[in-house]
C-alpha cells in the first residue's frame, strides 16, 4: 500500500530534476559557460532533494520542522519559476514547455499526500479490526431493523384480530339485546293486557285477593327485596283508597297500566277485574 503513493511522488520528483537540469543547460548554456549552467542546475535539484530527504527523516521520527518545509517549498518554486522563464523566452514550443512548467511543484505536492497517507496509515491489524467493528455493527443494525419490522407486523396483525374479534362481539351482542327487547316487550305487553289477568284468575281458586297469584316480570341482575305491604283482605274501600292514592302520586294523574304496574311492584295482590273496577270507581 505504501508504494501506492511514494512511487508517483519518486518518479514525478525524478522527471522534474532532469528536466530542470536540462532547462538550466538549454537556456543558461548560451550565457554563461555549461559547467556553470550544469552547477546551477545541481545546485537547484540539489536543494530540492536535500531539504525534501530531511523532510522525510523527520517524518519518520515522528517530528516536523516549518522551516525546512519552506526551504523545500522555496526550491520547488524557484525550479517552477526556471521552467516558467525558460518557456516565455523560446520561440518554438512555448506551449510545450509551459505544459510541464508545473512538474517541480507537482512533485512536492505529491510528497506531502504521501506524508499525510503515512500520518493515517494503519497496520493490517488494525484494519481487519476496524472492518470487523463495523460489520458487527452493520450486521447489528439490520438484525434490530429486521426485529421492528417483525415486531411490527405481528402488531398489525395482533390489532386485526382483535379488531375483528371486537365487531364479532359487538354483532352479536347487539343481536342478543334487540331479541331480548322485543321478548321484553312482549312479556310486558302481555302482562298488562286485560285477557291476560282473566286468564290468570281463571286457572286459580276463588278469585280473592290472597289468592290470586302476583305474576311479576323477571328481573336482570341482582336485586333487593322489598317488603310486601300487607295486601290480603282489603275491602273495596281500602283497594279504591290504595288505587286513588298511587293514581294521584304524581302529576298529572298516572294512567291504568303505570297505576297496576306500582300497585304489583309494591307487592299489593288483587285480580285484574277487582284493580280494573276500583280504577273506574276512583278515576
């Protein structure tokens, strides 16, 4: 993995040397004599490797100097300003030159990412231990991804059920009580008709008052008892005042069925035909 990166830095440092060397021939060769040209030229490169080969020793001991950095900076630039004058200065091929004016400073750029892979690199321990870390987490997440989804859809389902379950009960429940209002209401309407209560007295003995049988409608749920009021012997003057009384307990006065239905609920006994003729006397 480290040659990845030092291997362009090495062979873009070589190729900007060798061309600055040959720029500085060219181009100082014609002014001054070569030997000089080819010192100023080593002088150039040779500045430029020095100060980039301490860079890397205290690279790898860890340190860095701001001072050297700009030293080396200063010698690439000078190498890039050699390359940028010569190209200005040559008719034939300006473009050219210009073109590959940028190596020097290319070069150093490629240098310092490779100081700073250096600064981040990891060994292939703690890499693969990394990796592992985040597949553990990965593999986490999509099990707790996977487990809502699940823990979701059996809600659902759940909540449908007793939804439906729900409106089951409520069907049926509703069924029951309209079969049971109208058995009420057909008890009660029987109960108070007037062929019923002749019927009733005419199975029994003598038709009288501590005879005749109290045929109450049943009762859901859990009741009190309440004491019977003392019913058996009244003569037709106490049945009339017991009628007018109840009769005229409210306001205005209560029909025949009401007036019977509390006369029966206070536990008082008479026939149909007795209730029905003090009700005529008092009304």
């Amino acid at each position: 993995m480290r040659t990845k990166t030092v291997l362009p830095a090495v062979a873009m440092t070589a190729v900007s040397m060798v061309l600055t060397l040959a720029v500085v021939l060219l181009w100082l060769g014609t002014a001054v004599p070569w030997p000089v040209a080819l010192v100023v030229g080593l002088g150039i490169d040779g500045g430029w490797v020095a100060t980039l080969a301490y860079e890397r020793r205290l690279a790898a001991q860890g340190d860095h100097s701001v001072t050297v950095t700009a030293v080396g900076w200063g010698f690439g630039l000078i190498a890039t300003g050699v390359l940028v004058a010569h190209a200005l200065t040559v008719d034939a091929s300006q473009g050219a030159w210009l073109a590959v004016a940028w190596l020097p400073v290319a070069a150093k750029a490629l240098w310092l990412v490779h100081g700073l892979w250096e600064e981040t690199a990891l060994t292939v321990g703690a890499l693969d231990a990394i990796q592992g870390i985040r597949q553990e987490a990965r593999d986490e997440a999509a099990v707790a991804r996977a487990r809502l989804r699940s823990q979701a859809a059996t809600e659902e389902t759940r909540l449908a059920a007793v939804t439906q379950s729900g409106a089951r009960v409520a069907r049926v429940q509703a069924r029951t009580a309209k079969i049971l209002s109208k058995a009420w209401a057909t008890l009660e309407s029987t109960r108070a008709g007037n062929d019923t209560g002749r019927a009733l007295t005419s199975v029994t003995a003598p038709v009288t008052p501590g005879v005749t049988p109290s045929w109450e409608l049943p009762v859901w749920g859990p009741t009190e008892p309440v004491p019977a009021l003392e019913a058996a012997g009244l003569t037709d003057a106490a049945l009339d005042a017991l009628v007018d009384e109840i009769r005229t307990s409210e306001t205005p006065a209560l029909s025949y069925r009401e007036m019977a239905t509390r006369f029966r609920a206070a536990g008082h006994a008479a026939s149909e035909v007795r209730l029905r003729t003090a009700w005529k006397r008092v009304a």
